[in-house]
C-alpha cells in the first residue's frame, strides 16, 4: 500500500525514555483491552509515554479541570511494540473476515489487499522499517477517553477502535440539533481542545487518538524544523 505523508517526514529521536503513567493522576482501562485478548507485550507495559508525552497530558489534565474539577482522563492505551501492532492489525483483519463470512485461505491477494487497507485506515501498518514506525510503537500517541468523578466513561457516541465513520472526530457536527448529537459532539469537543491546548495533534479519523513529536504530528502541525521527535523503540 503506498505510503500515507508524514511517513516522508525524518525522523531524528531525541533519547528521551519511555516512562510510565501516574496511577494517580489519570484513570486507566482495566483490564487493558489488548492484553486481555493475548497480544504479546512480553516485559514491557501498554501504560508507558515519553518523558514529552506525559508532561503534555499533565497539561491536558489541568486543562480539563478547569471545565470538569472532577473529571480525568482515562489512558485507554499507549506504548505498543510492534509485535502488538502486527497482532492486533491481524485480530481486526480476522474479525472482518468472520463479520463478512468470509475465508481468508479463499481470498484472492487483490481480496486479502483490499480487506487490508480497511484495516489500515484504523491501524497503522506493523512497519519494523526505522523510517515508518507505527505510531503508537515510538512511545508518542495515546489512545484516551474521558471519566467522571465516578469513574464513569463519559458518552463520546462510539466506542475506541470502532472501525466506522462514526470514529472520526466531527461525525456527529452535522446532526448537532439533536440533543444526543449535540452531548457527543460538544464531549468529542472537550477532548479536542484540552488534547490540542496541550500541544496534541488528533488523529483525523480517530476521535481518541492524539499525539505528540511523532511523524503525524509534525505533518499536520507543521512544525519547524521538520523532523520528528520520537522514533521507534
């Protein structure tokens, strides 16, 4: 599949660590999703960020209460080695096989392919080249929602890794003379603006995704110099 276009940017990493998210400053998915369906972490933990990261989402954190005094972000997911990634992209390609009744043995390479870039548009690929990390593998991105005083998720409208346009940030903007609508759109909003406030970029078809000194980031914030902060680990 060709390249999407902040691949193209480079990639200079900055040596920063990865270090783990205070239990006592965000909520967590318990159990973790992805641990829980068997994808292989090894030693390593999903709750980790760069030193950068994590001094970002404290700024989140604060910005959020200043709206809601009581309520937190909840890390849904962060670090992911690549193995991970190639587990979960080859979970998400056989649930769409057995959602379609489909055969995977019985595909044609154009079938396989055409299944594939669906789930691309969702999962960046498992790239081990240096120049393409995915995301989530350099320590930068966090998948996250937001939780009230309770610890109750609050309604964005879908659910994280939804593979439907409801994903994409603005879906519900159009509908927004629905009350329904309107309390997704304006909770999809919050998150935005304290993730953005802090420095985040959003993912364009992902309402939970953000990140900050990786590839994406630097393509669509266009910052100065051009190269990314953060690569694989």
């Amino acid at each position: 599949m060709p390249l999407k276009p902040h691949y193209q940017i480079p990639i200079q990493d900055c040596g920063e660590p990865l270090v783990p998210l205070p239990a006592d400053e965000f909520a967590f998915q318990h159990p973790h999703a992805y641990v829980n369906l068997g994808a292989p972490y090894g030693d390593r933990s999903p709750f980790f960020v760069r030193q950068g990261v994590l001094d970002r989402l404290r700024t989140a954190q604060a910005q959020l209460a200043i709206h809601h005094a009581d309520w937190r972000i909840l890390i849904f997911d962060a670090y992911r080695p690549i193995a991970v990634q190639q587990f979960m992209v080859d979970y998400t390609l056989a649930e769409l096989l057995d959602k379609r009744q489909l055969e995977g043995d019985r595909l044609t390479p154009d079938q396989r392919q055409h299944l594939l870039d669906e789930v691309y548009q969702f999962w960046a690929p498992p790239s081990a080249d240096p120049a393409t990390p995915p995301p989530h593998s350099t320590g930068a991105a966090v998948d996250i929602t937001l939780v009230d005083g309770h610890g109750q998720p609050i309604d964005m409208g879908s659910p994280i890794d939804e593979m439907s346009p409801r994903s994409y940030p603005d879906h519900y903007q159009a509908a927004i003379a629905h009350p329904q609508a309107a309390q997704f759109h304006a909770h999809r909003l919050l998150l935005q603006q304290v993730m953005t406030t802090a420095g985040f970029c959003q993912h364009p078809q992902e309402w939970w995704h953000f990140s900050w000194g990786d590839q994406r980031w630097v393509w669509q914030e266009t910052v100065q110099p051009a190269i990314a902060r953060y690569g694989g680990l």
